[in-house]
C-alpha cells in the first residue's frame, strides 16, 4: 500500500528542487502502479534479479535507478534499458559499464558512490579513491569511455539522530560533487548530486541534493 498523502507532501516539498526517485525495492509491481498513476516515473531498484522482473511488467516509459551494490557479471541484464546506476565504485565496474554500453549501442549515464557515512558497512568510495577514478578516465581519453556518461555523485549519510552529523557528510559529499563537476573529459558532465533518503531528505535538499531516493516514507516500513 502506497501512502499518498506522503506522496503528495513530498512533491510539494520538494518544489522541482530535487528529483524524487521513488525506492520499491521489495515492493510489488502493484504498489509501483499506485504511484506511477500519480505520475511518477522514477523509481529506484538495489537487486538485478528483482529489477529485470519488475521492468518486463511495468510500463516502459519507467525511468528505473539502479542503487544497490552491482556485481560486474550482472551488467549485462540492466544495460539495455536501466536510466541511471547510481553505485559505480570502482574502476572494474565502470569499465564493464563500458562493455555492456557498448553491446546494448547504448550511452549510460551513472554516478560515482562516495563512501561519506561514519558506519563501516557502507559501500562506496573513499576521497582518494574517487579522485583517482576520475583521474583514470580524464587520463583514458573518450574513445575509452565513449559508451559511458558519469552524471554526478551518490551517497548515503550516517543512519543517525545527530542532525550536526549528518548535515556535515552532506556537506563533504557536495563540496567533492563541486571539485570534480569541472573535470575535463567528454564522459564527465556533473548534474546529479544524489543525497537524501526517508530519514534526511530535507536536510540533504537543504545541502544541495538535486536527486533524492525515498522508499519507506511512500511505501511503508520494509519487511
Ligand atoms: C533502500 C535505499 C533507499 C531508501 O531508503 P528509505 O529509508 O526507505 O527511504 C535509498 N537509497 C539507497 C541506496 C537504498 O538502498
């Protein structure tokens, strides 16, 4: 069950500020339907398996987010239709983006994932590591990334009360998203800065968001 109260009140807080994507992982093709009806055509997946099924039933013009942790081996299932994966957080992955681009004749579009959280668990990448991605592909040239678009930057704050906290990793994920939306490369064009979940949407908005992913506040609690 949809709650379109919620639904409506985050449209209307959002204000065009951000993007909404509307997280259903684990929720039925049903529940989607509510809120596609409402006119929502973003929505955001963690699992290939669960995506593949969910895309062959739902209407096509679905702009399906891909924002769990991906396997390099799974690519190939998503590339032929997948909008936006936002957790590339290695230079394998990026590259077989690349391949699967390529096979599909298609450019994706992706994000890098930034590790800014405080927990251990999460993944992504650290600073270091992001700047020398970003180096491997300015350095790469375009034919070696011609299939592959890198759109901007995700990342998910610390699971926290502490709102001082929080706001801060907001903070660093945007003043990274700043540094590199200039770097020099045909493959590089920042315009999505992805922050923001059920919990701490409106501070990420507040920190500069453009792209917020909210499942539980529309869907309900997980199982
Ligand atoms: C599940 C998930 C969300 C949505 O979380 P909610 O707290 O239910 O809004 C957002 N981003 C990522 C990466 C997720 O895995």
């Amino acid at each position: 069950m949809v709650n379109k109260e919620n639904y409506h009140q985050l449209i209307n807080e959002l204000d065009g500020k951000a993007t909404l994507v509307a997280v259903s992982k684990f929720k039925t093709a049903e529940d989607i339907m509510e809120l596609y009806q409402l006119g929502q055509r973003d929505f955001g997946e963690n699992y290939v398996q669960e995506l593949m099924e969910k895309q062959l039933l739902l209407p096509k013009d679905i702009r399906w987010h891909f924002i769990g942790h991906l396997q390099s081996n799974k690519i190939k299932f998503i590339a032929p239709f997948i909008q936006l994966v936002e957790s590339i957080d290695s230079l394998k992955l990026l590259g077989e983006l690349q391949k699967q681009a390529k096979k599909a004749n298609r450019v994706i579009s992706c994000l890098l994932q930034v590790h800014i959280a405080s927990e251990e668990t999460k993944f992504g990448l650290d600073e270091n590591e992001l700047q020398e991605l970003i180096a491997a592909v300015v350095n790469g040239g375009e034919e070696e990334w011609r299939q592959i678009s890198i759109t901007g930057l995700m990342g998910m704050a610390s699971f926290s009360d502490d709102e001082r906290q929080v706001r801060t990793e907001f903070r660093k994920l945007k003043t990274l998203y700043d540094t590199y939306s200039g770097s020099s490369s045909g493959s590089i064009h920042f315009s999505t800065l992805s922050m923001g979940m059920s919990g701490d949407y409106s501070l990420a908005v507040e920190e500069g968001s453009t792209e917020v992913r909210v499942g539980s506040l529309l869907f309900g609690k997980r199982s």
